[in-house]
C-alpha cells in the first residue's frame, strides 16, 4: 500500500469508489476510461487524468512541462506510489526499453517495405525510418523542384 492510506480524505470519495486497490499494488481506475486504458476524472468542470488527479492531491503538484508516468506500466493505476513525473521523451523511452513499443514489433513500413537492416536507418530518437521510402521521397522532392531551383540559380 501507498504511504497515503487508501481513501485518504484529501480526495473525494466519488473518487475512491471508482478505485479498486490490487494484491500487487496497484490502485485500479474502474470508470471512465481513454481508448488506451488511461482513466478520466470529473473535476472542476473538466474530465481530468485520474492518475493526475491522485498525484496531485497525494504526492504534491506537478511541475509544468512533465507528464505523470507508470512505473507499473499498468494504465489504470493511480497509485502515487506506482506513479513519477518525466518528459513524454522519458516514458517514450521506458516504453521502448520495457518492450511495450508497439512501433518496434513492425516488421514493415506502411508502404509494406522490410525494416531490414539494410533498409532501415534509425533516427537519434529512436524512431525507424524505411531508408526505401525515404529515397523515393527525396526523388519526389527533387522531381518537383528541379526546375524552380534551377531558374532561381540561374537568376541569382
């Protein structure tokens, strides 16, 4: 359990009563949920992050700029035990380094090209661009500009 006891006062109990605490830990959003598994609450006239909603009000405020990521990797979870602010960069990062990445599991580009490794560049972020797909975009680029850069040239 959190250092906070489950069904502290410094959050409603509408708030409790959509919350179900797990044998491993984890503080279950059994309501309103986002098409990712995130849960949503009602407050002050908004439809909030549940698990803002709970960092905040047991933990402390969050600074601007972070987001409020999972340690559990659980997305109903509203444990402020289970919960840490970072960058969208940083939990992008865990995400790739805990396998749940679901761009690293394709095996193809949309064009239907193998992410092989010869055809594959990846960028600093981590992200995969299909290196067939980046040349025909770049003929394209060329194909449509040639002749404004030319006649800019030779103008100059």
């Amino acid at each position: 359990m959190s250092s906070v006891e489950y069904g502290d006062t410094r959050l409603p109990e509408r708030f409790w009563m959509k919350v179900v605490v797990q044998p491993n830990g984890c503080w279950l959003w059994t309501k309103g949920k986002n098409s990712r598994g995130y849960g949503n609450f009602w407050k002050s006239g908004t439809h909030r992050p549940a698990r803002r909603v709970a960092y905040e009000a047991l933990t402390g405020p969050i600074p601007a700029g972070p987001d409020v990521c999972h340690h559990c990797d659980n997305p109903p979870c509203v444990n402020p035990d289970h919960l840490r602010t970072g960058t969208r960069s940083d939990n992008m990062q865990d995400c790739v380094e805990r396998g749940r990445n679901p761009q690293a599991a394709k095996e193809h580009c949309l064009q239907g090209h193998p992410y092989s490794e010869e055809n594959t560049y990846v960028r600093p972020s981590g992200a995969r661009t299909c290196r067939t797909c980046q040349c025909e975009a770049v003929k394209r680029y060329q194909r449509r500009n040639i002749g404004t850069t030319a006649v800019a040239g030779g103008a100059a």
